[in-house]
C-alpha cells in the first residue's frame, strides 16, 4: 500500500455521493414502509454502508447511473437490512425495482441524495484552509452542481465533474484526465477520496492519482488501499503532515 504524501497533496478530487452527501434515509424508510419493510432511519443506514461491498463488484462492469444499477444498489441494501432476512431474493427484487422510479425519477438524483454528512462542511472549510484545491468528480445524471448549490457546498470547489456532462464515468479514467487537463494538476500531488472500491479507487488510480476510500463502520475488509471514517478524519491527516513537515 502507497504511503499518502499529505503534506505534499495541491489537490484533492471528492466524490459527492456518500462522501459529501447521503440519501435521505428518513424518506426512504418511509417509501420501504409502504412496501412492507419496516426499519429505522439508523439501520438502513448502516445497511446502505453495509451494501457498498457487494455494490461495489457489481457495479464494476457496467454503468452506475441506469435505473437497473440503482434497482441493484436498493436491492443491495435491502439485503442487509436486518428485518429483511425472512424475504426472498425475487421479493427484495420486486421492491427494489418499485422503489428505484420514486426515489430517484430521472433526472432528480438531487431529491435523495440531499442530507449533508455530519462535519463535511467544517472538513471542507479546513482543508481549504491548508491550501488545497477542491475538485468534485462525481458519477450523476447531470444533476451533481445543482446538488451542490442546493446543500451550500459548492462554494468550496473549483470545478465539478459530472460524469453525464463530462460523458465518461468512473472507473473509466478519463474524467479524470479530463479534470487533470483542465486544472493543469499533477497527478502524483492529487487525492481522490471516494466510496466505493472498484469505481473510485481502480479509476483513480489507473489516473495516477493517490487514492483514499470512505469506510464509516468498517465494511472493507482486505482492501489494498487508505481507509478512512469521514472527510474529518481527512482534515485531521492533512494538517498532521503539513506539521511534521514544518518541523
């Protein structure tokens, strides 16, 4: 595993979804409700954390923003719930496909994925403040900006890549040449900070990035590469290398 050059770091890269913003948990509880699963806003988050894993191999082949991906992340989810243990697989199928058009109508990602995680603001304001360039580079439907402005967020960032207006989505590394080009960074002083393995990290790294993946209750098991709680736990690495190498 690559030891990460924090203090040496111009630029980090940030995925958007579970990295800076989080489904609306309470919502879908309440549309899993009216299909019959019943679960607190608490364990379908740790379920959708959980479900990355499984997410993660599954969506490497193929692309992440068709309905039939997100039909397979809500199913995915589900499987980990613990109230579903009972439901057959064609039963989880079923709700995950009835609940993939009202959570996410095409077009207004933006609708679900709309809760800040805790401290991202103040993990955002804090690597600002250390000198580094923000950059959003994320898989959408062309709705990640206005996600952004919406959550007060986008302030912090330079530029936003949406892989739907950029026209190449992650793991393919091309958007992120794309945002390398047009930034003019140097890829060995660039981070990526992303959720899932083998879309953020492979990416990432066929673009020579350095590469940090978002592990909140430690669900990864053997991956070959950072793992870190949130964005705080970030913040915290970056100003402890910029110290040791003002020393």
């Amino acid at each position: 595993m690559k030891t990460i050059p924090y203090a040496e770091l111009d630029t980090i890269f940030l995925d958007v979804g579970n990295t800076l913003i989080s489904m609306d948990f309470a919502w879908v509880a309440k549309e899993l409700a009216a299909q019959g699963v019943h679960c607190k806003v608490p364990a379908l988050r740790r379920a959708e954390a959980a479900a990355r894993p499984l997410v993660s191999k599954g969506l490497a082949r193929r692309t992440t923003e068709g309905q039939d991906a997100f039909s397979f992340y809500l199913g995915a989810v589900l499987g980990c719930l613990p109230g579903t243990a009972g439901l057959a697989a064609s039963q989880i199928n079923r709700i995950s496909r009835n609940l993939a058009p009202i959570l996410r109508p095409p077009g207004q990602a933006e609708r679900l994925w709309s809760s800040v995680i805790p401290g991202v603001p103040a993990a955002l304001e804090t690597l600002k403040k250390c000198g580094l360039q923000l950059v959003a580079v994320s898989n959408s439907d062309g709705t990640v900006e206005d996600v952004l402005i919406r959550q007060r967020l986008r302030s912090y960032f330079t530029a936003v890549y949406d892989s739907h207006r950029v026209g190449f989505e992650k793991p393919d590394p091309r958007i992120f040449h794309c945002a390398i080009k047009e930034l003019n960074v140097e890829p060995s002083r660039t981070l990526h900070v992303g959720d899932l393995y083998n879309i953020d990290i492979t990416g990432a790294r066929s673009a020579g990035l350095h590469t940090v993946l978002i592990d909140p209750f430690g669900d990864w098991a053997d991956v070959d590469c950072v793992c870190i709680h949130d964005l705080n736990e970030l913040s915290h690495k970056v100003i402890e290398g910029r110290y040791r190498k003002k020393r």
